[in-house]
C-alpha cells in the first residue's frame, strides 16, 4: 500500500496563520514589534509548510507513480567498502598482535 500524503495538516497551517495575523493586527503595539512579529509569523508559516514538505517526501514522490513503476525501476546498490580479501585481514590481525 502506497503511503499518503497527509493533507489535513498542510490544510491545518493556512487558518492558524491567519488566525495569528488577525490577533497581531488591532493589537496596538509598536511599529518595530509589530513587523518584527508579522516577520516571525511567516518565517514559522514557511518553517510549518517546508516541515510538512520533509513529513511527507515520500507519500509526495509516489503520487505520480503508476501501477507498473515498481517493475521498470531498477536500484543499485553500492557497499560503502569493499570487502577485505581474507588474506589481507590475515595479515592485519598479525601485525597488530606483533
């Protein structure tokens, strides 16, 4: 089963920063920290949504996949180190108990 992105939440974040703005607005408070906070209101609306975006990477990505995708992908895998040849291991376990 495909996962799915969960829309709900990304729905979620558009109404509390608005709700945000209205409450910062006929607050009354002084020009500087009023732009200081209408600022940290959309850095924390784009840091929620580029949130969601990284929740969610993998549900977005398989969207647009068809049915027959996972038969005409191929993946490679590469070890991170090749692996000793057991001679060289040999000789290595020798040397340190020399």
């Amino acid at each position: 089963m495909k996962p799915r992105p969960r829309w709900g939440r990304l729905y979620a974040i558009l109404p509390l920063t608005v709700a945000a703005f209205a409450l910062i607005e006929p607050s009354g408070l002084a020009p500087a920290l009023g732009i200081a906070l209408r600022g940290g209101m959309v850095g924390l609306a784009f840091g929620a949504m580029a949130w969601w975006v990284r929740a969610n990477r993998a549900a977005l990505d398989q969207l647009d996949w068809c049915a027959c995708a996972s038969s005409t992908i191929t993946v490679r895998v590469i070890a991170s180190r090749p692996p000793q040849r057991p001679k060289e291991a040999e000789e290595v376990a020798v040397a340190l108990h020399s």
